[in-house]
C-alpha cells in the first residue's frame, strides 16, 4: 500500500526515504519482488519479475497521462527492473551455492 501510494500521490507529496528517486524505485522493488516471492512460493521467479517489471512501465506509462501530473521516466522502470534483478541474482547464487556444496554423488 505504501508503494501504491507513492506512486500515484500528486507530485511532490509522496512520502520520500532516500535522497536519490531512482533508490527508492530500487528498494520498493526489490521489496515487492521479496514479498511476492513468500506470497506465492510456488511461482517461478521469472514470472513474478516478469509481471512486477511490467507493472513498473505500466506506472511510468500511466504517470506519463496529462490528468496525473507526475513525469513518466524509463529510468525509474529500469531501477524497479534492478530491484528486481538483485532478488533474483541472490537466489539464483545461494540456489547454485547449495548445488556446489553437494558431493558429486548428491548432485
């Protein structure tokens, strides 16, 4: 809800943690993907980025209209993109660290 919020609050007064936009498109993102990831266990991590990668143009396209008021700008779309890009690099490194530290016989 908190995302939501900052996403479509009229211009200037969405709630701000970080001094850098593109850091706070990063970090919501990549909280977004965590809390999709224990919400829905058993979906592929490239179908939950798929769709979170989506819905970040599909903000930017609709912050992009005349009635909202904000800047549409593909650079946010690209940090909620590496927001979610690092959730997936983490499990796809801890994924292969588990395989490497089984025996040749276990694998």
């Amino acid at each position: 809800m908190v995302v939501g919020y900052g996403v479509f609050a009229p211009a200037g007064q969405a709630p701000t943690i970080m001094p850098w936009d593109k850091a706070e498109h990063f970090t919501a993102f990549l909280g977004l993907m965590l809390l999709s990831m224990v919400s829905f266990p058993r979906a592929p991590l490239w179908r939950i980025g798929a769709v979170l990668s989506f819905a970040g143009a599909a903000i930017e396209l609709i912050q992009a209209l005349p009635i909202i008021h904000r800047d549409c700008d593909v650079w946010d779309w690209v940090a909620d993109t590496i927001g979610i890009l690092a959730v997936v690099g983490v499990i796809i490194a801890a994924r292969l660290r588990s395989t490497l530290a089984k025996s040749p016989d276990e694998r």
